[in-house]
C-alpha cells in the first residue's frame, strides 16, 4: 500500500500486507482483507483518513473496498478503481 501526502510519496506510511486469509490468488478477497485491516488500524488509533482512495482493479476491487469501507462505518471519502487492461476508471455507483 502506497501513500501520498500533498501529491508526493510518502514512504513512512507506506505497507506491505501479508495475506492471511487466502492460500490462492483471489484478487477481491485479497483486496478485502488488506482495506479491512488497514482502515481497521487507522480507526483504532485514531489516526487520520485520507482524502481519496484509490484501489488497484476495476469493479470487483472498487466494489470490496466500498463494502469494507461501509462497514467499517466510513463514508465520505472518495473512492477510486483504476484497471489497467482497459485502462478504465470505475467510481462506485457509477456506469
């Protein structure tokens, strides 16, 4: 997971996540687990959002971090799917 703070990289809050939830490759589910873990932290520690998110994948990724993000009772951020094959934009709710 990447960050970026006033539009350059941010290394100090950059992450690596190590799946724990599936033994084969699952892009959605993989996807799942690492914003859950993640946005779950953040909220424990009280720790800033960001102002957008953007997800590596098209509709099912977009899709997975919108649910998590919903039920993690976050809402308000923009959030962003980039797939590189078509190189299409996918925003949630959105055709």
């Amino acid at each position: 997971m990447v960050y970026f703070l006033e539009g350059h990289p941010y290394n100090k809050n950059y992450r690596h996540f190590k799946i724990r939830t599936k033994s084969t490759p699952d892009d959605v589910a993989m996807m799942k687990e690492v914003i859950k873990r993640r946005y779950t932290m953040i909220l424990e520690r009280n720790l800033e959002l960001p102002d957008l998110i953007l997800v590596d994948g098209g509709k099912g990724q977009l899709n997975a971090g919108h649910s998590v993000l919903k039920d993690l009772g976050i809402d308000g951020i923009p959030i962003i799917g980039l797939a590189k094959k078509f190189e299409e934009i996918y925003v949630p709710n959105k055709k």
